[in-house]
C-alpha cells in the first residue's frame, strides 16, 4: 500500500488497532 507518505509509514494494523481503541473508548464513555 503506497497512497502518502504519512500513510506507508504506517502498517494497516496500526490503524485498525486505533480505530477500534477510539471506538470502544466512545462506546464506554456513551454507555
């Protein structure tokens, strides 16, 4: 995966593990 530079740097797990760490911390806090 080559789209920008900011993103190559960063493997797809890395985002996947911070999205589903915000969406669980907004599931929390909602309740």
């Amino acid at each position: 995966t080559s789209t920008s530079t900011g993103y190559a740097s960063i493997p797809k797990r890395a985002l996947e593990w911070t999205l589903a760490t915000i969406f669980s911390s907004f599931g929390w806090i909602l309740g």
